[in-house]
C-alpha cells in the first residue's frame, strides 16, 4: 500500500470516527464520510469494500485512542486502586461511545455485512488487534497486583473475569435507557469481580490457604518479568511448583 493510499484511507478512518463518536452509528453514512474528509463515495468503497467495514475500522480508531491515553497514565501508589480506576474508565468509555463499543464487543458486531469481505476480514483483524492492546494494559494492572500479592487467582484467570464482568456490565449499561440507567451496576459487578480474585491486606494467611497462592502467584508475575536466573528445566520445575501452590487458595488452580 502507497503512502498516499495509506493517507487517504486514514483520513477516511479519522473522519469517519469523529462521525461515529459525535453522532452515532447511523451518522456515519457514504454521504457524510465523503464530506467530511473530501474524497469521493466510490474512494470509500474501494478502500472498504462497505460501510460496515468503515464503521468496524472507525470504531476500532475510537477504540485505539482510548488504549492509548490509558496505556499512558501513571501508575499510581495502589495497584488494587489502579485496576478500579480501569474498570471505571472502561465502562465510561464504553456509555460515552456506545456506537464503537457495541460495533467492537458484539451487539452490532454481527450486522450489516455487505460485499467487500476481504476488507471487511481485514478491518475485523484490525478491531481484535484494537482489543488485544486493550487487554494488554488490563494485564499489565493485573500483574501489578499480583505482583503486591494481592491476588488470590493467576493472571490470566483474573483479566478473562475482569473483561468479561467489565464488557458484560457496559453493555448491560448502554442497552438500558439513559433516563432508566443505574451505575451502582457498574459498582456492584466491580466489587463482586475483585472480591473474587484479591485477598484481604499484602497475602495474608487465611485458613483457605490464600496466603500461601498469593505469594505464589505473585512469585509467577515476578519471573515473568524474565531474569535467567534459573535454568529452563528449573523454570519449568518451579513453574509446576508454583502453579500448584497457587491453586490451594484458587479453587483448584486456576
């Protein structure tokens, strides 16, 4: 792709985002793109293929920009409060962009798919990849925590919770009418999810055990972070060790 094409077809994405964010999904239409960012309607269409595609690929734009100011904050003295804080960024994007997001996690996702789906696949791989770099700062908040040991369930178990209860409870959010919205759902549905996967206080002992597969798990995010200490066969033995040590407190080593 030329550097013109690739300039031509970004400004479409650009314009068709501030569409998207300030009017909807239905501002985003051939007539207004094509204004908004000076080309002609068959332009779009030879980049896109079809207006879904252009809406996926805007909304993935909207979504980028999000990720990228997140990405950005600074880590502040409490994980725990950090990861918190995610959560309600991520639901107060979600009812500020309610197009993007319901075109990115699923209620439009399905809708609307014209001709054009070799553009199509390729703006849907664009999306995931949006989604992916979002799910990489959830991460990195979680490892955070487990790192202070404070959490009572690996990683990964932890930031498949977290996005599932936060995606669940922002789409609940926005199918619901303004006037009839409750964000103590929000706050409920966070509480319950960290209730779930932290421990009381710096990994401390417990009759369950959770002492012991907090240190363990926070053991797992520190030689994460890759010092070769140990040989490879160490690494795989400890790893073994660890994850079992870590599922005595996580029902069954999750």
């Amino acid at each position: 792709m030329s550097d013109r094409t690739t300039d031509v077809r970004r400004k479409i994405v650009r314009a068709a985002a501030e569409l998207l964010r300030e009017g909807g999904r239905e501002a985003v239409s051939t007539r207004a793109v094509s204004a908004a960012a000076n080309v002609q309607a068959p332009t779009i269409y030879r980049h896109f293929g079809d207006m879904h595609a252009l809406r996926l690929a805007a909304a993935r734009e909207v979504l980028a920009r999000y990720v990228a100011q997140k990405a950005a904050r600074a880590p502040g003295a409490d994980a725990v409060e950090d990861l918190r804080r995610g959560w309600d960024m991520h639901v107060a994007f979600g009812l500020a962009n309610p197009a993007a997001y319901t075109l990115l996690y699923g209620l439009d996702a399905g809708e609307e798919r014209g001709e054009g789906e070799g553009e199509e696949d390729r703006e849907g791989e664009g999306a995931a990849s949006a989604m992916r770099d979002g799910l990489a700062v959830l991460r990195a908040l979680v490892e955070r925590v487990a790192k202070a040991g404070r959490l009572r369930v690996s990683v990964p178990f932890a930031v498949q919770l977290i996005h599932a209860g936060g995606s669940g409870v922002t789409l609940a959010l926005i199918e619901t009418p303004a006037k009839e919205r409750d964000l103590r759902l929000s706050e409920v549905m966070r509480e319950s999810v960290l209730g779930a996967i932290l421990v009381e206080g710096e990994a401390s002992p417990s009759p369950r055990g959770e002492g012991i597969a907090a240190r363990a798990i926070a053991l797992q995010a520190a030689l994460a972070d890759g010092e070769e200490v140990l040989s490879k066969g160490e690494r795989v033995l400890l790893e073994e060790w660890l994850v079992r040590l870590a599922g005595a407190g996580a029902g069954g080593g999750r």
